[in-house]
C-alpha cells in the first residue's frame, strides 16, 4: 500500500484501548485494541460514510468513550462507543446554530464532557455537552477570537484549565460542577497578552 495508517490519540476507556487511523487513504476510522492483532478491529467498519479527523480528540467517560466524528452527509457530533461496533452511536449532535463545529478537544467532567470546538463565526471557545443531549456554549474571546481552553484539570470536584478572553491574556479558569459558566481564577499577569 502506498499510504500508512498514522495511529494518534490513544485513549484508555473500559479496559480498552482506542485510537485514530487511517483506514483507507481519504478517511480515519477509531480503533479499538486489546493489545492483540485478532483484538484490534476498526469500529467505523461497517459505517464507511463516518469519519475523525486525525487530531479528533476523545476522552473516556465512565466505561465509555466518547469522540468526535461525522458522516460525511452530516455534520460533526460528538459520538460514543462501548468498543463495539454495534455500541458505536451518536451521542450527541451539535445544534443548527453553531454549523460546522468542529470538536478538538475532549475532558470528562462531572457526567458530561467539556468540548473545545470550532466553528467560523466564533473560532475555538469552550462548551459543555451533558448526557442527557444539552449543549451550553460560551464565547469567552467575543467574535471570531479563539480562547482555546486547554491543560484540562480535575481538583476537588471542579474542572481548571487555561484560556485567552481576550482581556486577560492566557490564565487560570475553573468550571464548578454544576454552574452555569466558567470562572477566571485570577488574573496573575493583569491586561492583555
């Protein structure tokens, strides 16, 4: 063949491990191995229309994971998957309103699942996708700017990370469980960075 697969992302969820590839040259599969060759199978194999991005993010969430991906006559959804075939499915679609949101990265917290997303219209900004299919959304750098959460933490029940609004430069934020918006910690280094 004249193309490799590039497995990436490899991610522990229930004892299993999953991962990005390319099945073929024009689409990545999510694999899931037990560290055997008759163990390891591509669960988007009988679905040849959904595709990842390579660097689609995925995160375990309880025994499950839970994953970025879209048909190709669809938009992107975060997925989830028991590591079989059958139990791969749609877990939650984004809404008309934010078209192309594109996942990039994935943290389990507090039963649902902080999303780093793009979309055009607001760039990368956080949200927050529940298992019962609710999606809040916050553009914390207004406009097209990209605050790009990222360093994902858990400590003491609250979920800490790192972003841009714009105002304060790169610093420590939190998201509480079960509030409705994430908090700036503080702004250790004052102004616009």
């Amino acid at each position: 063949s004249s193309y490799s697969s590039y497995p990436t992302q490899f991610t522990e969820a229930g004892g299993r491990m999953y991962f990005a590839a390319s099945a073929d040259q024009f689409n990545n599969s999510l694999f899931v191995s037990d560290g055997t060759p008759e163990g390891t199978q591509n669960l988007f194999a009988n679905d040849p229309l959904l595709t990842m991005e390579s660097s689609s993010a995925m995160t375990a969430l309880g025994d499950e994971l839970v994953f970025g991906a879209k048909r190709w006559s669809e938009g992107w959804a975060l997925w989830k998957t028991d590591g079989t075939p059958g139990g791969t499915l749609p877990w939650l679609q984004f809404p008309a309103s934010m078209p192309g949101l594109l996942p990039s990265g994935l943290f389990a917290f507090d039963g649902g699942v902080a999303v780093v997303g793009y979309t055009p219209a607001t760039g990368h900004e956080l949200h927050f996708a529940r298992a019962e299919g609710s999606l809040s959304s916050w553009n914390l750098n207004p406009g097209s700017g990209h605050s790009l959460a990222r360093d994902f933490t858990l400590h003491a029940g609250e979920l800490f990370f790192t972003l841009d609004d714009g105002s304060h430069g790169r610093e420590l934020w939190k998201l509480a469980s079960g509030t409705s918006a994430p908090e700036l910690i503080a702004d250790l280094v004052p102004g616009p960075t």
